[in-house]
C-alpha cells in the first residue's frame, strides 16, 4: 500500500484528496455490491463492505476511503477536517475541470493509491487484463442516462481536456474479439498522481530536455526591466491567452537566473525546457512540449524555453504544433532567445520583446568591489578586470568560489591572489565555439615579435584603445557616438610578415585567447547560413574574453558585387551584417589580409586601426635571424648573420622555415654546429618551394 503523505506534506495539504476519493471508492463499492452475485465470492472480501458499511460510511463520511483508515495506514484521529483548498481543488481549477471530469481523473486514479483496485477492475469486467477502468465502466458507475451517454463519451475524445493535457492516458487491453473504443481502458497519468500527493516528477522524455530550478529569491540577478516585463504578462492577459515574453540575450547573460529570481520572489516554480534538446520524432518532441505544458499548469508554474529562436529554424516543423498547445495551455511562457534571432510568429499570440541588459563597467566595478571581501582577498586591479572580462550577478559568485579552489591548490591558507582571480575569470569566460573557431592560448611575448617599431608603436596604440575603451566610452562617448564604438582593427600585408602572431601578442598582452574563426566552416552555401555562424560567433565571444582573429578575411568579406542572383544578394547580405556587428562589437576585432583591395571598401572607414605589415629589411631580417635559433642549437662561429639577412630577402616565416630545415640537416650529418652550408642548402629549398630562384 501507498503513504501517501510526502516528507514535506500534511494530511491536511490532501483532505479534498483524501475524502473526493472516499466518495469514488463507496461509488464503487455500491456498484459491486449491486452485482456481487455474479462475483466469485472470494473476490477481495477483505476489501469490499457490505451493504450495511456502504450505508454507514455514506452518511457518516470519515473524510478518506475504508482501507485508509486502518492503523497500518494512519489513525483517524490524525485528520483535520477543514475547507482549506488541497491540490485536487487547485488541479480543477487551473484546468477548469467539470464535474464528470473529476469523477473520471480519481476513478483513474485508484490503482495509484492501492493494487486491490487492480483485482477488484478486473473481476467486475470478468479479464484478468482489464485491471484499469474502462470507459463503458465509468459511463456505469457514474450514472450516465442513454440520453447523457455521447455527451459523457466526449470527456474520453482526444480533444478533451483529460486527454489533451495528458492528465488521463486511455489505451486498449490485450484485444478481445469484438472489443470496441467503449472498452478501452484509462488511468489518470503517473505525474498527476505525484502532482496530487506533493511529489515532483518528470516524465523520462520531458527529463531529457527540461528540468526544475530551485527557488532563489536574490533580487540583485534579476534587472528591472525583467521584472517589469513578467509583471506586464501577468496584467494583459485576454481572453485567457498570457502574452508570451521573449528575453534577448547572449549566453551567459544571467537570463534565466533573472526569470527564476522573479519568480522565486512570488514563490512561482520555474521549468526551463532545452529546444535543442528535443527528441528528433516529431510526435515524440510534440508529446514532450505537452507534457511540459502540462506540468507548469499543474503547478502555477513559469516555462522557461531556452533556444526559442530554433521555432523559426532546426525545429520549425514544430511550430504550427506549438502554437496550438500554446493556445490552449493558459500558462505563462519566457523565451530565450539570441539578439538577432528570426522571430517567432505564433498568429494571435501577443509577445513582450525584452533584452537583458549588460553591466556597465561602473556597475561591474561596484559588484565587484562589494563582492571581494578585505581579508581573504588580495589586493586586485579591479578596473582591468572589469574593462576585459564578462560578467553579472549571476556568474561573479562561481567565479568567486572557482577562485578560492584555486588559491587552496596553490596555498590553502593563503589569501586569494590576482593571478587566481585572473585565472578563474578568464576560465569561466571561454565560450564553446565548437568547429567554427579555434581558441590559442598565447604563448609568445611582445619582445618576440620582431616587427618595425612604427608597427609595434601602432599595436600599443592598439592594446591602449582595447584597455581604455570601457573607460573612455563611461565618460559620455558613448552617448555622444551613438554606434560604431568598437575596436577593429585590419592587418594587412603579404603572407608570412607576422600577422598571426601579432594578434596572438596582443591578444597575450590583454591577458586572453585568441579566437581565431575557421572560415572554412563558417562559410556555407546553403542561403542564410553564414549569417547565422557569423551571428553565433559574434554572441558567444561578446560573452568570451578573447580577441577575435578572422585570417584571410577577404574569402568571406570581400567586396560586394551587382547583384545578379540569389546567391550576390545573400553575399552582400554577410557583408553588410559583418559591418553592423563590427560596430557595435565590445572586444577588440582583427580580421587580417594579404591584400587589402580585395576588401568591401565599406570597411575601411569603420575599422580603428588599419596595419600594414611591410617585409622586412636588412637590420629586421637580421634581428629574425639572430631570434630565431633555440638555446639548444649552435651556430658555427663562422656564420655571418648580417651578410645572410642582406643577401636575401625572406619574411619571417620564410626565415622559420630555413632555420628547422638548416637544424634537420645538420643533425643529419651528426655535425656540433649548424654550419652555412645547411643554411644555403636549406634557403634553396624554400625559394623553390615559394616559386623564387635562389642566387
């Protein structure tokens, strides 16, 4: 037998429970008694009353059925009869139940409570495998006159509230010989059941893409605007549609921590439910998206659907479904979505477009000053961690925790250093841009870069624009400007001048990765699609601390054409997205080129900085000679750096390659020292290899 009482339940929390399903049972009981001759007689005689018991119990209703007031189960004296509503009253309500409804959701509902109701279904429908009522039992025991009958038989339909909140599940037994739909059996659904006894319970398909949010009630994560906006859904419902409310935002903006703090401040339950975690079965996805209706009902709850926008997209087969469950749910429903996201239409849907804001650096700067506590923080540089990494109310407390996991590794009763706040943000920032882009950890200085000192002073002014930029923009330029207030930069010159390694100093110098985009997969031919991995891109690095490095730009933004089909027009599409994303961009973009010509025009008056990296002349190559040796090689003495770098003229990568060649060739010849033999021998090859005579 089943306690029906959960650990944080009272009895008085399933009184309308307890005596709505005395009311069935003694239903039940009359109908058995009426045709107990026709019974075997040692069907459950424990369990049935006699015709005296059914007359007593009817007029004095003890508030819970028979076999419930056993002092196996509880002693009667423990109920508390009272009106006070339980969550059988509050379940009619949200659904709008009907009488008969209500009948047929607890006759269902019995075999939940207690296994004899299986013997007892079974003998009065005379099959060992119809142990659930049946419809045609129902029509019986609840009274339906032949004149009520269809009426009643469409509470069983599969349009009817039961079936299509999948509060009842009906289904056919092991098929007798001329059964037909009336002897098909029902059982009220196994999470009503949990709803009803205090239980909390997700279906296995629902579990694999939702789940339930603890209550946090921290009104500091949840912005105004949210607020307001779940404020305004509530009020401007009609005709019992709630506007649904689309929050945009980028990952990790700290949009569902908001949804939930506002709940949890009402005391509202929050499912978040994945779109991308959907079955790929349309009927099995469409079943998932119910039940998930269904349990925010159940519950006063909130829906949270994270990837909204995949409606217009991956899931679109989906949404004329969705938009007929959303019609008839009654619940109040928030979209996650990106900041350039397709929308949604659902006809005659109202929707509320919010968009999460993003902390100012003086808001960050004060949560951050409030959040380090004197004593078991080092003193910090908070304004360069504030200028360089993302965060919000939501996040800074893991950050904080992975910090202190990181000063107990490294000395546990010491204070939290820089470099472990350094550490624990910069971790916390790095998005997942899967095959679209590639994070480097820098590994080379600014001292290894060997570059003109116009360049390098141009890649300081560089690093000062991306460090101030917060900072200046904070002191009334970003009102004054209004768009365009990004920093971009253009490196461009022929291939092997250092580029590359460039942005991977700068990038080391800021203390980040470099994120440097895979064009080969970003570029797509199928219409539209490189928009959107341009869009996904762009919305996970405004939350990831890196530099974004697009190599070889001019494959994907080269200059817009006459259009004469389709695909020019979709072209010019990418490229003109590119612009507006570049500046409104937070971090610092670098896109680089071998030829800056074959660059949109369009782009040179909106990037900061435009490099040209030269090749190099006599004293640079040399200087790239003379760096490029490890400590562990050793040149024979006799090697004329200086006339090596004058006699050709080489890039830096070019000189790169020679020198490990050089290095092959000697080891090859177990010779002490790489002689200037292996060197000109080695130049050879990579002239040849580059197409260039060597003299």
């Amino acid at each position: 037998m089943i306690n029906l009482i959960s650990p944080s339940g009272s009895v008085d929390d399933h009184h309308d429970l307890f005596s709505a399903i005395e009311q069935i049972d003694l239903r039940l009981q009359q109908y058995t008694q009426q045709r107990r001759p026709a019974l075997k007689q040692h069907v459950l005689e424990e369990f049935l009353l006699d015709e005296e018991d059914i007359l007593h119990h009817t007029a004095q209703p003890k508030g819970m059925p028979h076999w419930m007031q056993t002092s196996s189960f509880m002693p009667v004296s423990e109920l508390s009869i009272n009106s006070s509503q339980g969550r059988l009253s509050t379940l009619i309500e949200r659904f709008k139940l009907t009488d008969s409804e209500v009948n047929i959701l607890l006759l269902g509902l019995l075999t939940h409570l207690d296994s004899r109701y299986h013997a007892l279904f079974a003998a009065l429908q005379h099959f060992e495998d119809r142990n659930n009522p049946s419809i045609e039992l129902a029509l019986h025991l609840f009274g339906a006159a032949a004149d009520e009958l269809l009426t009643r038989q469409g509470d069983f339909l599969p349009d009817s509230t039961l079936l299509r909140h999948e509060l009842i599940k009906v289904y056919k037994s092991n098929k007798q010989k001329g059964e037909g739909w009336a002897q098909s059996l029902f059982q009220t659904t196994t999470e009503v059941f949990h709803y009803l006894v205090g239980h909390a319970s997700l279906t296995p398909l629902l579990a694999d893409c939702a789940k339930w949010h603890p209550m946090n009630s921290n009104q500091g994560l949840c912005p105004s605007n949210v607020r307001d906006g779940l404020q305004a859904q509530l009020y401007n419902q009609q005709d019992n549609l709630l506007p649904i409310v689309l929050l945009k935002g980028a990952q990790g903006s700290g949009r569902l921590e908001a949804v939930n703090a506002a709940a949890s401040a009402q005391n509202i339950m929050l499912l978040e439910l994945d779109v991308t975690k959907l079955p790929e079965s349309r009927h099995d996805a469409k079943t998932t998206l119910n039940q998930a209706l269904r349990e925010v009902r159940m519950r006063g709850a909130i829906l949270v659907v994270r990837g909204w926008d995949e409606f217009a997209d991956s899931r679109k087969t989906l949404l004329s479904d969705w938009a007929d469950m959303v019609h008839q749910s009654h619940v109040r429903i928030v979209g996650l979505c990106e900041q350039d996201c397709a929308r949604v239409v659902i006809p005659h849907m109202p929707q509320i477009a919010l968009t999460m804001p993003i902390l100012s650096y003086l808001e960050k700067q004060l949560l951050l000053q409030q959040s380090l506590t004197a004593g078991e923080y080092a003193p910090t540089d908070i304004s360069h961690v504030c200028r360089r990494f993302s965060f919000n109310h939501a996040s800074l407390p893991h950050i904080l925790q992975e910090a202190r996991c990181y000063r107990s590794l490294r000395e546990p009763n010491s204070m939290v250093s820089s470099e472990d706040l350094n550490q624990a943000f910069r971790l916390h920032s790095q998005k997942n841009f899967g095959k679209l882009a590639q994070r480097i950890e820098p590994m080379r200085s600014f001292e290894e870069l060997i570059v003109a000192d116009e360049l390098k002073e141009q890649l300081q002014e560089l690093l000062a624009a991306t460090s101030q930029r917060d900072k200046v923009l904070e002191s009334g330029f970003a009102k004054k400007v209004g768009y365009g207030t990004g920093v971009s930069a253009l490196f461009h010159g022929d291939s092997g001048l250092g580029k590359t390694m460039a942005a991977e100093v700068v990038a080391g110098l800021l203390g980040v990765d470099l994120i440097k985009v895979d064009l080969a997969n970003v570029v797509d031919k199928y219409i539209g699609e490189t928009a959107k991995h341009l869009a996904r891109i762009f919305d996970l690095a405004e939350a990831d601390a890196g530099v974004l490095f697009f190599d070889e730009a001019d494959a994907l933004f080269g200059k817009r054409s006459e259009v004469s089909d389709s695909k020019d027009r979709n072209a010019n599409i990418d490229v003109a997205y590119l612009l507006q994303r570049l500046e409104r961009y937070p971090g610092l973009v670098i896109l680089a080129t071998n030829n800056r010509n074959h660059l949109d025009e369009a782009f040179s008056r909106r990037f900061t900085f435009i490099t040209r990296f030269n090749a190099p002349d006599t004293n640079t190559r040399e200087a790239l000679w003379q760096s490029v040796w490890p400590e562990g090689c050793q040149l024979d003495p006799k090697i004329d750096l200086h006339a090596i770098a004058a006699r050709t003229r080489l890039t830096g990568a070019n000189i790169r390659n020679i020198a490990l060649l050089a290095a092959y060739f000697a080891a090859d010849a177990d010779t002490p020292y790489i002689c200037e033999h292996h060197i000109h021998r080695a130049t050879q090859r990579e002239l040849s290899k580059i197409g260039r005579i060597a003299l």
